[in-house]
C-alpha cells in the first residue's frame, strides 16, 4: 500500500486525508471493516481509516501528522505502555510483525490489534508500520451466546437423562417387581425423554450449521397446502379437535422446490407454537406472493395466526434471537431461531405481527426455488 504524502504550504508535511486513504490498488482504508493506521519511517500517522476512528473514538484529522504512540496510546493489560515496550523501530531487525493480542485504549477499551513491520530490505529500517485494529465486543458477544446455548443446552439434557438412566437402572434391578403395566410406562417414559434427547441434539447441529452457512438444502417439489394438511391431522389424532384449525390454500399455487424435510421442521415449530401459546381458531393460510428472492417473480406465502393474546410490542424484535421463549417458560428458546436460518437458507423471508383477531401471526415467504434445469 501506497500513500501519498502532501508539500502544500500549511500543511507540515503531514498528508491529506484524501492522499492518505488512497491506495495504488484503488482499495479505499474507509471500506475495511478492521482498523487500519500506518505510521511511516519516522513514526508519524499517514493513515487512519474510518474505522480505526470508531474503534478509538479519535478523528482522522487528530490523528494524522501524530506519532504513533500519541496517536494510538495502547497499554498491554499490565499497565504498560505498549509501543515503549515493543519498541518496533529501535528493536530487533528481524521482527517484522507483532502478533494479535488484546491491548487497551485510553478509558479501558479493549481492542484486538496486530502490527506488521514493513521493511525495504531484509534486516533494514522499518519504513513503515501498518497497525489493525479490532473490536473485541463482537467476540464476546459470540462467545457468550455460545456460552449460554451450552448451558441451556446442558440443562435441558440434564432432566431427560436423569430420567432415561433412573427407569432403566430400576427395570434392570427390579424388572420381576413390576407388572406389565408398570414396565410398559416406565419404558414409554424412556421412549420420550430419548426422543427429546434427539431432538436437542438435532437444534444443536441445525444451529451450528446455521451459523456456518452450511445449512444442507435437498431441494424437492413441495405441495405446500398438503403438507400443512398432515400436520394438521397429527393434531387431530393426537387429541386436538378438528374445529380448531382453520387451513385455507389459494390456488393454483406456484411450483415449489424446497427442502421436505425442512419444511416440516418449520410448519412443525410455527404449528406448536400457535397451539401451546395461542388460543382459539388456529388460521393457516397457503397462497401465491411476490418472490422474495429478486429475478424471480412467484414464490409461495404461508401465515400462521391465532387468537390468543399475542406477542407484546416490545418483543417482536427479539422473537427470532436465540433463547427467546416469551412469557412462558419451557423449551429451549431455540425454535424460532432455527427457523428463521431455514427460511433464510431458502433464498426468504420470515415476520411477526400481531393477527387480525389479537394473537400472534407468523408469515413466511418462500422463493419458487425452480432449480435451473428446468428453467
């Protein structure tokens, strides 16, 4: 990288902030999303982008024409100072880097930074330092939502474990004690606490493939009116009356290549939802809308809605965040979350808001995803 420096009269040699952020690759230092400050051979700031001035809090204009460490006066999480304790253009000749680690800012401000000594030949003078600089909040907010998907996760494991290993260790101690009956509900018990097992572990992975970007789609034609209908006769024949759903399908729907399997697992998560925390007529409707995906013009639209008392206003923005469970408690909060990154890993979109009859409507809009061969 090349910066320009500036003569002008007034100026003390110290460049334009234009000249300074121009690159001979016609890269622009603002566009970076890491702080960028070099220093030149003498130590004095000849650049300092729009992000390292976020990250400090200082003006580029404050900053050019500064030595180094005035400029950027870092300290090492010991109290000292950083550039007097590295030292990079009186040290070693054979350094040409310091590698990342979290140093402070002026009032505590944790940063990432890393600095690289650019030298003309090998064993030279340093001719310039280039400097990055990285937030460290964005780091610790991974890591504790990480930190508390594993204890969350750990909890919900905890009580069907605890169950599986209880009924099993007494079958296998007392199984001549125990009537059929008995036997047959202990072992029900178990089937169920194995399957939630499952099913945690199943968020778990979805979760981690979401937030790699590595959410596996296996495309297929999709009847979406006839899949909401099985759903629909689950709830029936595990108790639920008929009477409580409403489904209403526009037709002729668009051709809709999407992943089966992930369907179900959304229509599954918005169903229970509407069921478990809703009240009244539960109201699915299937109809065509505007693709949401662009250079596409149909997609398939699909609202679910209920009558309870809905979602409150100040928790539409979060009902999509991971660990959201609104006013009732139970589960692991992670549902919605893994729906969203389905819809999205479809090329669509996902809202709530607040249904025509009070409670809560969740729509979700699908891209007709028609795979290229057949286009």
């Amino acid at each position: 990288m090349t910066v320009g420096t500036s003569s002008a009269p007034g100026a003390r040699g110290v460049p334009r902030p234009s000249e300074a952020r121009h690159d001979d690759l016609g890269i622009d230092p603002d566009e970076l999303a890491d702080g960028l400050v070099i220093a030149d051979e003498h130590g004095q700031v000849v650049c300092f982008n729009a992000a390292a001035e976020r990250i400090t809090s200082v003006a580029a204009s404050d900053a050019l024409g500064q030595r180094l460490e005035k400029a950027l006066p870092l300290e090492d999480l010991e109290g000292r100072r950083w550039w007097q304790l590295t030292d990079p253009y009186g040290g070693l000749a054979i350094r040409v880097r310091q590698p990342e680690r979290n140093l402070l800012l002026p009032g505590g401000h944790e940063v990432l930074v890393t600095a690289r000594y650019v030298r003309t030949e090998p064993l030279g003078p340093v001719r310039r330092v280039v400097v990055s600089l990285r937030d460290t909040e964005a780091r610790r907010r991974t890591e504790r939502s990480h930190a508390e998907l594993i204890a969350t996760v750990a909890h919900e494991l905890r009580s069907p474990l605890t169950s599986v290993k209880g009924f099993t260790a007494t079958l296998l101690a007392k199984w001549e004690r125990f009537t059929d009956d008995q036997k047959r509900l202990m072992l029900e018990t178990v089937d169920a606490d194995a399957n939630r097992v499952t099913r945690l572990i199943a968020e778990l992975l979805d979760i981690s493939r979401i937030d790699s970007g590595r959410l596996e789609l296996r495309r297929q034609p999709v009847d979406m009116g006839a899949a909401v209908g099985r759903h629909i006769q689950a709830y029936v024949a595990a108790g639920q009356t008929a009477d409580r759903f409403l489904l209403r399908v526009e037709q002729p729907l668009p051709d809709l290549w999407a992943d089966p399997d992930k369907v179900d697992q959304v229509l599954s998560n918005l169903l229970e939802n509407a069921v478990r925390h809703g009240e009244g007529t539960v109201t699915i409707d299937v109809t065509a809308s505007a693709s949401p995906r662009e250079g596409e013009e149909t997609g398939t639209s699909v609202t679910v809605s209920d009558e309870g008392p809905g979602i409150p206003e100040e928790s539409m923005n979060r009902v999509f965040t991971r660990f959201w469970r609104g006013s009732k408690r139970g589960g692991t909060g992670l549902g919605l979350y893994i729906v969203k990154g389905i819809v999205e890993a479809h090329g669509g979109t996902i809202t709530v808001g607040r249904a025509p009859g009070g409670g809560a409507e969740f729509r979700f809009m699908l891209p007709v995803g028609t795979p290229a061969y057949l286009q």
